[in-house]
C-alpha cells in the first residue's frame, strides 16, 4: 500500500475553507520518519538571534530563535520531501 505523509508548515498550516493549502509529501515514509525528518530540518534551520540597547533611561536585552525558511526547505527537499498541494482526494496514508 502506497503511503503518503503530510506535513504542513508550523507557520500559517492553519487555513480557511476554499483556500489551497500544501504540505511536504513523500511516497513511502513512515510517520516517525516524516516527524523525525521535520524537527531536524527545523533545528538545521534555526539561529540564535540577541538584540541588547541601553540608554540614559535603562536596557534591555532579547535573545530568540529565527528559523530560515529557505534553509527548512532545502533540508526537506534533500530529503526527499516534495511541496505539493493538498486536495480533498488526496489519502493521508
């Protein structure tokens, strides 16, 4: 049996009725390969970022994470993933 894995973006997956939505697809893989595959591209992808200002007033200081999505998606496509959009026809396994 064919398996299809769908992974949809943590960044705006959520979409209105009507509008086309996509996910990364791959023929084949199992849903812990498919999870294990997203957080490592997702942790590739990441970089710490720090910003700090002081004035006559106080400081203040911000350390984040950024996530570049360019690089997220060479990692899933590297790994065999595919960008393809979601149809009501479409099997989630």
């Amino acid at each position: 049996m064919r398996k299809l894995i769908l992974l949809l973006l943590a960044v705006g997956s959520a979409g209105l009725a009507g509008c086309a939505q996509f996910a990364w697809v791959k023929d084949g893989a199992t849903q812990r390969e498919a999870s294990w595959d997203t957080d490592t591209c997702l942790r590739e992808a990441q970089a710490p970022a720090s910003n700090a200002r002081v004035n006559m007033y106080g400081g203040f200081a911000q350390n984040s994470v950024i996530a570049d999505p360019s690089l997220y998606n060479s990692c899933m496509a590297a790994r065999g993933y595919s960008w393809q959009q979601i149809t009501q026809n479409t099997p989630l396994q």
